[in-house]
C-alpha cells in the first residue's frame, strides 16, 4: 500500500476515473495493453483526455457567453467578456489543446465582431 493510498489523495483519483469509465463505457482490462508500463499509460491518456475535454468545454463556455453579450449586452459587457475569453482561449493554446494559429485565428475573429459593436455597425462579419 502506497502513501497516497493511506492520505486519500488517490482513492479520490480512482474514484473519478472508474465514473469516467461507466460513463463512457471504457475499462482498461480490455485494452491491447500487456505490460505494467503500457497499462500506465492508457491511464494517463483516459487523465489526460479527461482534462483536455474539460479544457475545450470551458473554452467553449466563454465563447458562447461572449456571443450572449456581443447579442443582448452592452458595447462594455462585450469587452469584459471577450477579455474572459482571450484569456481562456491563449491558455487553451498553451496548453497545447488547440494550435496557436487556431487561437489567433479565434480572438481576430471575436475582436472583428466587438469592434462592429463598439461601432454601432449592423453587420459583425468582416469585410473582404
């Protein structure tokens, strides 16, 4: 028995894992994985998964909600929340979830769409 097992740090890290399993209907038992290194592995990659789904739902969330404001809020309640989503979106890319051009690419497009509104503009596509 490991230190973390008497702590409780891990029984609570198996506990999450084994709901992710029944909720996604994935068991390592049934991986190709034989060795005590290659199960490991699978392990980390169900954590990692894990959290980079959580990573792109939160980053999702934001932009919904800088959408929300860019539509019913104010010109000031847009730039609040598109600050909130810059930075959600740049700690995406540097965590590796999303690629750094996907990012810029993300925020130009917001940033287009915010000035539109500050601007009293009709149309919040940008001009070719």
């Amino acid at each position: 028995m490991s230190r973390l097992d008497s702590v409780g740090g891990r029984a609570i890290i198996q506990a999450r894992r084994s709901e992710y399993r029944r909720r996604v209907g994935f068991d390592t038992r049934n991986t190709m994985a034989h060795s005590r290194t290659a199960k490991k592995a699978v392990r980390q990659n169900e954590t990692r998964r894990e959290l980079n789904r959580w990573r792109l739902k939160t980053m999702r969330t934001a932009m919904k909600e800088f959408n929300e404001a860019l539509l019913h809020g104010t010109p000031d309640k847009a730039k609040e929340e598109f600050l909130k989503c810059q930075k959600v979106i740049d700690r995406t890319a540097a965590k590796g979830i999303i690629h750094k051009n996907q990012a810029a690419r993300r925020k130009s497009r917001m940033v287009v769409k915010l000035k539109a509104k500050q601007t009293g503009g009709g149309s919040a596509t940008a001009k070719k």
